[in-house]
C-alpha cells in the first residue's frame, strides 16, 4: 500500500530529491507526542549518497577559491534568515523531536552563534608570515580547505549540532554532506534550504537522509576527506575506526554520564534549581544532561533530594507546543521503552526510587511518548544506572563522604564529556577544576556548553579524535595547513653548490 504520508528528501546539487528509483527506502517520522506517523523521509542508497559526493566534489574547485570574505557574507546573510524563520524551524523541532519551543527556541539560538562565529573566518584563516628567515628567503603558513567533507549528526540537536559542523567547513572553502538523524530530518533540510537562499551555490552543502548504508558510503569513499560525528559511544568508535581505516581525517564525539558534585556549603536551592533543568531539560536527551548528582555528606544529599522532590511536583509534562510546558516526550516509542526500562533495572538493583515517573499520562496523548521525571536515591557505582547512559528524565543521587571520594568516582569512569560543582568554596573550586578528569567543567553552571568561539569536546570514551568541535578547533579540524619558503635571488648573482643541511647559521 502506498503511504500518503508526506516524504522528506535529500538536497543534492541545490535541488531536493524524491528518490533515484521506485524502489527507493524510507521509514515514518512520528511526533512523538501523539505517536502517530507524519511524514516519511527517504533512507539514501549508496548510488544516492554518492551522487550528493561528486556534486560537492564538482562544486569545490570554484568554491576553494572563492573569497574568504565572500563566503563569510553567506553566513552572515545566513544567520539573518535562521532568525526570520525562527518560529517555522522551532515548530519543525519540536513536532519530530518532542522538546517544548521555548528549548527548541534555545538550541537554535546556539546554533546561530555558531553560524554567526563562521562568519569571522577571514580573520580565523590568515596564516603567519615570518621575513627573512634566511638569506633573503621568505616562509610563511597557509590553512587550505580539504575538499569534501562529512557530518554524522544525532537525532536530540536536530539544528544545533548540524550547525556545529557545515557553517565553519564551508567558510572554510570545503563543500559538506550532511547526514542528519532520520528521526526528525525535516528542520535540517529546511536549514540548508535557507542556506541556499543566503547565497551558498549549489553541491555546497548536500544532505542526504539515510541510516548505516549512508553512513558506510561516506566512511569508504575516497572523495570524503574528513568526517565529523555526534552520537553514542559505540557508534563514535565504530565511526573512528572505520573512518581513520579509510584514510579519513575524524573527529566523532560519543557518549556521557556527566555527575555534578554538590558540596555542603552550596547554596542548595539555586543548585535543586540548575539541576531541575539539567537533568531534565529536554527530557534529559542532551549528552550534556546531568543523569547524577554526587553529594557529599547526608545531610547534603537528604537536603538536596527533599528540594528535587518539591520542585518536580510543580513540573508540567505535555506536548512541547502546549504553553507553559517544562517537558515533552521521548523521541521514539523504542527510546522510550528503553529509558522505562532502566528505571525497572534501578529498582531492581536496590536503588530508591524516591519519584516514579513510569505511570504518567497526558489527556489528549495518551499514545505519546510520556515518560515524567525520575528521581532515584542510593544510586551505587557498579549499577546499570549509574555506569550507563540513560539519555532519559531519570537522575540519581550518590552519596559519599569527601570532594576527594566524589572525584574519585567520576574520574573512574568511562566517560569524561561533562561535570560541575557546586560550592562556595573557591579553593575546592580551584581544585577541582584543576583535578578532574573530564573535557568540560562548571562552577555552580550545570551544563558547561561552551559557547560557540570556545571548542566543544569531552576526554575518554566520550571524544575520538585530537580536535574538539566547533570553534578554533574546527578550524583546524576543516583546514590543513601548508608552508611555503620562498626566495627571489638577484638577478645575475649565481650561487656555490651547497650538500649540507639548509640552515640560518
């Protein structure tokens, strides 16, 4: 039976794509916060993603040497456009992702900052000129774009993450292939559609909708000099692997399970607060959700949970387009199924689930994707919960006895993306900003994003690769450098033959 449904395409070559052949594939996409099906989006064959590399491939010689300052204003006109169309791009958002608008509203904004930072990259690309480094001999460094790029982008930062990567590769000279998550494809696509109308030419930027087989075609094709991935740990390894095997340039950020110390001198009700949103802002689908809380003393964790359980009594759980809304649904029913199902594993395991989120129900949704917020208390190293990330409205709390216990857990574990502390100590502050083993760190701030002309990256299994995301390092990740040493001798002066090692001697 043919579906009604309205089909997502690919981009290609400045033009969307309905399929190569009839017998292309595609899946629904839901909204998940009646569970129905809305759309289908096309899942690109090899033939397809190819067709998208050797448009890009055709469309970089012109755009390698196009002005830096030229590409530079498609995205500042860019930037204008994604606020115009901010309203339009949020309703995408939250329709397939389930978050509420104001937090939709929120990850776009990031994502033109982004956009917004790309702009500067005729400033981010001038090179270093050094005079007369010997006789008359001149040597200076140049950042040339690498030519076809790739991104792998995961399905909770449907705009944000996507704007991490192509703004700054295409400023850069390169052209992009963009493989955004098919689970909620439609303000992506919508994104690089506007980036055509601010002036970006055509085969610039492709996007290509797709699972593994895409995946796989960008990991092998020659043409594909580097890609970039966000997404869970053992996709990230798997990413790595394969693309550094192939010849690739990769940066694939993984997983996390990012703990925040709370200390008996913090102020407890504005650190209940930045927790509230951390851990369940967005349905704590962020890799930068805060899923555990290390609080040192019982009595600080006994004041902290006594906090967490008032505030998440006020919550508001509905659909993300509902006024007043703090959360949303899970993306997909089998996602949601899988977060139910560690809170059934925490349970078993002996922790204490101090609030049950398992039974809510939303009038009028009823066949949504409603998980409320999950709080657990007696959380132990060594629990499903504890060492796996649950990307879920579920937080549990650990209780231990000194900074230096809580610091020992998570520098134990395998994940290193984010962590924070709260305290009013600046001495404890210092020390474990200086100590800890993790990529990104806060003081009193919960989710320590940096912005955008700072680099995003964690340590351990939750970053493969040497360069971090976005930022300067995605300069240096987009470019490679090259040196020229050049001399001009006099005319007329003729030189000796010289077999020794070139020096300034």
């Amino acid at each position: 039976m043919t579906s009604t449904l309205p089909l997502v395409g690919h981009l290609i070559g400045g033009k969307i794509v309905q399929g190569a052949n009839a017998n292309s594939r595609s899946q629904d996409v839901f909204n998940p916060a009646t569970g129905k099906a809305e759309k289908r989006v096309l899942l690109a064959d090899k033939a397809t993603v190819e067709q998208a590399i050797s448009n890009a491939q055709a469309a970089f010689p012109a755009w390698r040497n196009t002005p830096p300052l030229k590409r530079a204003r498609v995205m500042g006109n860019l930037k204008v456009l994604l606020e115009q169309h901010a309203d339009e791009l949020c309703a995408m958002i939250t329709a397939e992702h389930g978050k509420v608008l104001s937090d939709a509203l929120g990850e776009l904004q990031r994502g033109i900052e982004n956009v917004e930072y790309a702009s500067y990259a005729p400033e981010l690309l001038k090179g270093e000129h050094s005079k007369n480094v010997g006789p008359a001999i001149d040597s200076w460094s140049e950042f040339q774009a690498l030519g076809v790029t790739a991104g792998i982008t995961p399905f909770n930062f449907p705009a944000m993450v996507p704007l991490w990567m192509w703004p700054m590769a295409v400023a850069c000279g390169n052209c992009f292939i963009l493989k955004p998550s098919e689970r909620d494809p439609t303000s992506t696509l919508r994104i690089a559609e506007l980036a055509l109308e601010a002036g970006l030419p055509p085969g610039v930027l492709n996007v290509v909708n797709g699972d593994k087989e895409a995946v796989d075609t960008l990991l092998t094709d020659p043409r594909v000099k580097a890609v970039s991935f966000v997404g869970s740990t053992p996709i990230a390894e798997y990413i790595y692997s394969t693309g550094c095997a192939h010849g690739k340039r990769v940066q694939a950020l993984g997983g996390a399970k990012n703990h925040a110390v709370v200390m008996p001198d913090a102020d407890i009700a504005n650190a209940v607060n930045a927790l509230m949103g951390a851990a369940y802002g967005s349905c704590g689908e962020r890799c930068m959700a805060i899923p555990l809380v290390v609080a040192v003393g019982d009595a600080t964790a006994d004041a902290v949970i006594a906090g967490l359980k008032a505030e998440i009594s006020k919550m508001k759980v509905g659909p993300g387009t509902a006024p007043g809304m703090d959360m949303g649904p899970l993306v997909t029913k089998p996602h949601f199924e899988k977060v139910r199902g560690y809170v059934d594993q925490g349970v078993k395991e002996g922790a204490t689930l101090v609030v049950d989120g398992r039974g809510l129900s939303v009038a009028g949704h009823e066949e949504g994707y409603f998980l409320g917020p999950c709080l657990f208390d007696n959380v132990q190293p060594g629990m499903v919960i504890y060492q796996e990330e649950i990307f879920g409205p579920v937080l549990g709390v650990v209780r231990v006895k000194t900074l230096q216990e809580a610091m020992d857990l998570i520098d134990a574990h395998e994940y290193g993306n984010g962590t924070c502390i709260f305290t009013r100590d600046g001495e404890a502050a210092r020390y474990f900003t200086d100590n800890i083993q993790v990529g990104m760190v806060g003081v009193n701030v919960p989710l320590p994003v940096p912005v955008a002309y700072h680099s995003f990256g964690g340590w351990k299994r939750s970053l493969f690769g040497d360069l971090h995301a976005y930022g300067p390092d995605a300069v240096r990740f987009y470019t490679k450098r090259k040196t020229i040493t050049q001399r001009w001798p006099s005319a007329g002066v003729r030189e000796g033959t010289v077999f020794s090692f070139p020096s300034s001697k």
